[in-house]
C-alpha cells in the first residue's frame, strides 16, 4: 500500500511531462499555417477559417501595411512587399519589370509565360508544372511572404487537357490574399474553390477565348468574390466583353497607371474591376 502512495506523484509527473506541450520545431520542418485556406466543410458553400494577419504565419503583418502592384505586360505583374520582396508573375523575360524581382513565378502555357532561362540573379524560380508526373507544389515563405500554388489542366498542343500543367499562385502578405489565375483553361470545381480559399485581390486573364471565354472566366471571378479584381492577358474588345459579362455586381473603373497600392484595410466595400494602365 505504501509503495502505490509513493509511486502516485511520479506517475502524475509523467503524465504531465506527456501532456506539456512541446517545443515548437523550426519554421522550414513544417508546413506553413495560410490564413486565406478555405475550410470545405459543406460544399458548395465554403466556410472561411478566421485568422489574425500577425499569428497566422511567422511574418509580421499589419491591415495598414501596403503592397504595391504594377501591371508589366501581358500575364506579367510585379508585386512588392511591405518587407522589401518583389515578385514577378508569369515571368518569361519578355515584359521585364523595372528590377530584378526576388521571385519569380511562370506556368507553361506559352512561351510567353515562362523561360527555362531566366536572369541567375533571380533567387527563387517557381515552375507552375511539376516533374516527372508529379503536379507542381509550392508552400514556401520568402520574406514576409508566404507562396503556394494550386494546380490545374491546360490544353496541349493536340487539344487534350494536360493534367496539372498551369498553377494559381496564392501570395499571403501584409494580411492579403492576392491571386494570379495564369493561363486557366477550365472552369474551377468546388475543390478547386475549397484548396484556393479567400483571394482579395485577384489577377484574371481576360482574352476573349484564349484562356475562356468572357462568360466562363466571368463565372470563376463571380464565384472567388474577391474585392479587387486585376484584368491582363490582352486588350481592347475581350476586356469590353468581360466588363459586359460582370454585370452590376461589380464596379468597374480604368486606371490612370500602371500601378495600384493596397493595403486589407483599403480594400474596395463593392467588388471592383480596376483596369491598369497598359492592359
């Protein structure tokens, strides 16, 4: 009896130490936590996890921090961080930004939208297709930014869909989520939804039929609900179209430049097509 008595406080020290919990391991062992990741706990209809902008990833992040946008060429967007990060978007050395971007991100559309070649000085390179029949699969943070992709079809040269062969970066920063399409090809599905989660500024190509069509790519855009909507891709007419298609749940506005600051807090209240200068 004794003996029980003694071994009761070491039995409950051990199951203390069992239960305390652990260290936290470094950032780069685990995958990072995004604060814009959609919760599917009812498809179709899509729950959004609450967050808080400076816990949710080892980044420091504020609703007054800004991040700047500027529209280069074609898909091509240079996205600067409040941390000092640029980023250029389906970067294929055509439409050069104004300096050498820290990131660059490409997907293998078209040669317009990537280069097996691009400047050494560039440091991170991320291929929007995946090798050896693996999907590509990016959750990385470089700054004070956190990148990730989802992946989807595109149609080769025979006109069958290549599984996997275009990405939808997500770029998680100063509490934002910010998204470029690339070169879509196909309406998303719920899964699709569910993986991409909140986007509040959105980069959409708009061509007409080259990617989709201005109903089809309107019906994506509609579905993401995001506050601040960026056009590329191409000009004149198929813009006119997608404007047209959006209808009166969006407002629509054309730019006098190539750039646009924001910041969570500055964010539009009425979904806003805004068209920079030089799409």
């Amino acid at each position: 009896m004794m003996l029980r008595y003694l071994l009761l406080p070491f039995a409950a020290i051990a199951l203390l130490h069992f239960l305390w919990p652990m260290p936290a391991r470094a950032q780069n062992s685990t995958r990072p936590i995004s604060q814009c990741q959609a919760i599917a706990e009812a498809l179709p209809d899509v729950a959004f996890a609450s967050f808080n902008p400076r816990a949710a990833l080892n980044v420091q992040a504020v609703v007054s921090d800004e991040v700047k946008i500027t529209y280069i060429g074609h898909s091509t967007f240079l996205i600067e961080t409040p941390g000092g990060l640029s980023i250029a978007t389906d970067y294929s050395g055509w439409y050069a930004p104004p300096k050498t971007p820290d990131v660059v991100t490409m997907n293998k559309a078209h040669s317009s939208h990537y280069t097996l070649t691009p400047d050494p000085a560039i440091k991170h390179v991320l291929h929007g297709w995946g090798g050896d029949g693996e999907p590509a699969d990016h959750d990385v943070v470089i700054g004070d930014t956190y990148i990730r992709n989802v992946t989807t079809d595109i149609r080769a040269g025979s006109g069958m869909m290549e599984p996997d062969g275009n990405s939808i970066f997500i770029f998680e920063v100063a509490g934002l989520c910010i998204g470029h399409l690339g070169h879509l090809h196909h309406e998303l599905d719920d899964t699709d939804y569910a993986e991409i989660g909140r986007l509040d500024v959105l980069m959409v190509p708009v061509d007409g039929g080259l990617t989709m069509g201005a109903e089809s790519m309107s019906r994506v855009v509609t579905r993401l609900r995001s506050a601040l909507i960026l056009p590329m891709h191409r000009r004149g007419p198929p813009v006119a179209n997608f404007l047209q298609m959006s209808g009166d749940g969006f407002d629509k506005s054309f730019a006098t430049e190539a750039s646009v600051t924001v910041s969570l807090r500055s964010l539009p209240k009425k979904p806003l097509i805004y068209i920079l200068q030089g799409v």
